[in-house]
C-alpha cells in the first residue's frame, strides 16, 4: 500500500528499496501569534488552540496509518510541545527523537517580539516583502533569506532524504518559514520564486503537500498581498469608505429604510464579528471580574454622563451623544490591540465585561425614557438585532469552529483574518450613507442651521475628546503598564458605534432638517479618530525601531547618535 508519498521501487533482483514518508507540521498556536508578535528564536508557549491544534494534528498523523520511526524538532518548546503531544496521540511511538537546532525557526532580528501589523504599517508592504519574502531579504540584526535556506536544503538532503531512503518514516516538527523553505527544496523551486506560502499551526503536510502548495496558482499569492495591504492601511480606507458614504447620499439621494438598514448592517458585522472572534479563546473571560474593577471609575463616569444627557432630552444632538456613552467597546477592539501592540487580552475581558453591563443600562433608559428612542421603540429592534445577529451568533459560531475544528480555525484566523477588516470598509460606506438624509447639497439647511449643526458637532467632538484624555490620564494614575494602558485607552475611545448605527437609525428615521447630518457627521468623526490614533502608535513605534527605508524601497538602520 502506498501511503502519501510513499514508493515502492523494485529493482532487477527483487530486492526492495523504500522510499519512505516524510510530513512536516508547523507548531501549534504559540503565545506570540496569538498577540500578533514574531517569535523567532525566542521561546514561546503554546496557547490553548495551539495545544488542541498539536491534539488534533497528532490524530491526523494517526490516520495516516504510518509507523514514524523518528520526529526530527526543533530546539524551541513550542515546537518540542507540539511534537510531544502528537507523539502521545499516535499507537505506537515513534523509535527516536532528533532534537536539532538547524530546525528552529529565522532569526528576525531587531523585529524579534515586536508587533507584526505595526512592523507592515511602520515601514509598509514593499519594505516588509523585501525583508521577509525575498531572496535578498534580511532583518536588521537577523538571519537572511539565503542563510536560512541553505541551512534547511542542507538538512533535507544530507538527513532527512538519506533517512527515507534508507527505508525509515521521518515526521518533521518546526516553524513556518522553516516548513515553507522545506516546500522550496521538496518543490524544486529556485529561491528566486519563493512567495509567503501561508503555512498555517499543527496541519500535517506531506511532501506532495508541499509541492501542491508551491504550485497554487499566482491569484493566491495576490489575494494574500491584498490581505497584507488591507492590513497596512484599513484605518485609512475605513475612515475614507465613511465619507465616501455621506458624499454618495448627498449625491444620489437613495433613503434607505429602516428594515434594510438594519438587515444589511447586521450581515456585515456579522462578518467582521466572526474573524475577529476567532482570535479568542473562551478561558480569557476568566478575568473579566477584575478587569470591570479596574474600569469601574471610568464605566461609572460614561454611564453617569450618558443618563444625564438622554434625560435631559434638550435636543436630538444630545440625545444621540447621550446614546454614543452608554455603548460597550466595539469588539473590534481585540483587533485594534493587535494592530497597535496592545496587551489584547485587556482588551477582550474589558468587550466582554462592558458587553455585559451596558445593554443592561441601555434597556433601562429604554424603559425608563420610551420617548426617547422613539415610538414604538424601532431604535430598540435594532439594537438588540444587531447585538444578537451581529455579536452574540457570530460569536458562537467562531467558538465552535474551534472547538470542532482548532486547525481550520487558526487557519482561518492567521490567513484570512483580514477579510473581516475589509468587512468594515463597505459597513462603514453603507452605515453613512443610509444615516445621512436623502436630501441633496441644496437641501442642508440655512446658514443659520449649518451653525448650529457646526456647534453641535463641536460640543460633540468636545465630550468625546474628554474621553480620550479621561482614559490617558487614568492610566497614568493607575501606573498602569504601557500594553495595559494602550488597551485601556482603545476600549474607552472606541465604542461600539455599530450598536449606535442601529439606535441612531431607529431614532432619526422619522427626523428630518439638519438635525440628521450630526449622525453621519459623528460617525465619519469615529472613523477618522481611529485613523488618527494609529498615525501617532505608528510614528512612535518607528521612531522606536529605528528603521528607514531608503528611496529605492531597501530599508536601512538608521544611523544611531553616539
């Protein structure tokens, strides 16, 4: 029986020689990739997915119906605990195991441990594919493209092929560029062609496999150049897609109803709660209590602030403000830790916690000030549409994929991730446009009332800007640490304004005059704050790393004064 790529070849004589199978599996999650870090040579534990991915791998292994005589690792644990509890899933144990340091993963150099989306945004796309996906590539500080190539050739073929001739099946447990450059040698590929193969945690791969892989056609390799390109500038096209929303609606002056609005909103969300999700494993909500006690100060202020504006009810402008308080944090906030180095899971237990309370107190303002959401409570439907259409689903979607499927999932989660990014571009184009009134450049008031639309924003911007400053200023007070507080910060200057969308078009669908511009006005404010935000991370991470990239796109150590 011919198993992968086992051969069986007869000679003249009848005496048999073997080639036999070789597979190779990348580690499961580690800690590094689940906060968006590159590794490298240092150690990083595997995460909860990574240990049932290494689970999982080890009964494909199992399936295979192959007696591997050894497991060739690497020197790294999280390749050595992958390795292990394959082993342990297997019918019999593998004979012998080959720890060598020639496996362990590219020495990244001045990157090591540092954020991956900042290291893109910090010196973009063509700068990042010169150092990690080229021939010619090297880190500052690191191990180059050749180097790293000709190590791992030279241990294919002066090891692991020696061994498979000799009759004996080899299992390879390593790192992804480790893997990827094994699929280079195995396809017979010149380093010239090489392209990020998108190697994802703990999937077994035979050397078919990897060949297969070499093979994709180039629209893979592209759709994955778009993903890193989202990636690099999604602030910047979402905060565009948002005024391009407004100017269309002016332009064409389509009202959208309230049912399609809601509908459509809630699909796309839904996607971008998904992917997002993904990234999250359940054991993290063991430390909401504690981090809704570091927030409570702040929580009670919005809370406090909120009530008091939709009691007041002195205009809708407030009113909406008032409604803007009261959301939890957007739960693309994880995501926005990751982007921004963040400590991530600050930010989850702070969603999950505010995600609790706050519809809590929106339902009693609902109850206790019908009037102001408008009768009979449209702004309500959608709300609690969005939150279990959008949310509370896709989160139990993500949940079970992995747990079903801990692969599939990280596979998911690390490659195509960023379709739930660019999921945000056409939810924030459709949310403005369908928030802002059908009625022209000509119909937007009287100078007298584009006053005081321009106060209101003002005072807006104000309220929402004293946010922002609260949160910097008690995460001093705090002594909080530099991750911790960067989360802080993005948790409370990032609400959910999606939920706000829903409560928004429920309360202004029957509103009219100038009055309905201050949603699409505030909503285009968000978008263009978060795309602030990560200009300032992004210059100072630079400015951290030290790095230039000179005119001809081959970045540089910037010279260092003594």
């Amino acid at each position: 029986m011919v198993t992968g790529d086992q051969l069986i070849l007869r000679s003249d004589d009848s005496s048999e020689d073997y080639t036999m199978a070789i597979y190779f599996v990348r580690h499961g999650e580690s800690v590094a990739n689940e906060q968006n870090l590159f590794a490298g040579t240092q150690n990083t534990p595997l995460t909860e997915l990574g240990v049932r991915q290494a689970h999982q791998a080890g009964k494909r292994v199992a399936a295979l119906g192959i007696r591997f005589d050894e497991i060739h690792v690497s020197t790294l644990d999280r390749a050595g605990d992958t390795a292990a509890i394959i082993a342990g899933e297997l019918v019999t144990r593998p004979g012998e195991t080959v720890v060598s340091a020639e496996l362990v993963e590219r020495d990244f150099g001045v990157f090591t441990a540092r954020n991956k989306s900042l290291i893109k945004k910090s010196i973009g796309f063509r700068a990042y594919t010169e150092y990690f996906h080229s021939s010619t590539g090297c880190p500052p500080g690191g191990e180059s493209w050749t180097r790293m190539y000709e190590r791992v050739r030279t241990y294919y073929e002066s090891v692991l092929r020696p061994l498979s001739e000799a009759g004996r099946h080899v299992l390879v447990v390593t790192h992804k560029y480790v893997v990827e450059m094994f699929a280079l040698v195995v396809a017979g590929m010149s380093p010239e062609k090489y392209r990020d193969l998108k190697i994802p945690n703990a999937r077994p791969l035979s050397e078919a496999d990897l060949r297969r892989i070499c093979a994709a056609p180039a629209a893979s390799s592209a759709m994955h150049d778009l993903g890193e390109i989202v990636e690099i500038r999604l602030p910047a096209l979402v905060a565009g897609s948002a005024v391009f929303g407004v100017l269309a609606q002016l332009t064409l002056r389509v009202p959208v109803p309230p049912a399609v609005f809601s509908v459509v909103l809630t699909a796309l969300l839904a996607v971008s709660t998904f992917f997002g999700m993904l990234r999250v494993h359940s054991g993290v909500a063991r430390g909401v209590g504690h981090s809704l006690r570091v927030m409570l100060p702040l929580t009670l202020l919005r809370l406090v602030a909120g009530l008091a504006l939709i009691w007041s009810g002195a205009s809708v402008p407030l009113v909406l403000l008032g409604l803007f308080l009261l959301l939890p944090p957007a739960l693309l906030t994880p995501a926005l830790s990751l982007l921004w180095d963040g400590d991530y899971f600050t930010s989850v237990r702070q969603a999950i916690a505010a995600s609790v309370v706050f519809p809590v107190v929106v339902l009693a303002a609902a109850l206790w000030l019908p009037d102001r959401f408008g009768a009979p409570g449209p702004a309500l439907v959608g709300y609690a549409g969005v939150l279990l259409g959008a949310m509370v689903l896709p989160t139990a979607l993500a949940q079970a994929l992995r747990t079903r499927d801990p692969i599939r999932a990280g596979q998911l989660s690390t490659n195509w991730n960023w379709l739930g990014g660019l999921s945000l571009m056409p939810l924030a184009a459709f949310a403005t446009f369908a928030l802002s009134p059908a009625i022209g450049f000509s119909g937007l008031g009287s100078p007298g009332e584009l006053v005081g639309l321009a106060e209101d924003a003002v005072a807006v911007v104000a309220v929402l800007l004293a946010v922002r400053l609260a949160a910097l200023g008690f995460s001093r007070w705090r002594e909080l640490c530099p991750r911790v507080a960067r989360d802080l910060f993005i948790t409370q200057s990032t609400p959910n304004i999606f939920l706000w969308f829903a409560l928004a078009g429920g309360l202004l669908h029957t509103t009219t005059g100038y009055l309905t511009l201050l949603a699409p006005t505030l909503a285009c404010g968000f978008f263009l704050a978060m795309y602030a935000d990560e200009l300032v991370f992004v210059r100072k991470h630079t400015r951290d790393l030290g790095l230039a990239v000179t005119s001809t796109g081959k970045p540089t150590l910037r010279p260092t004064l003594a």
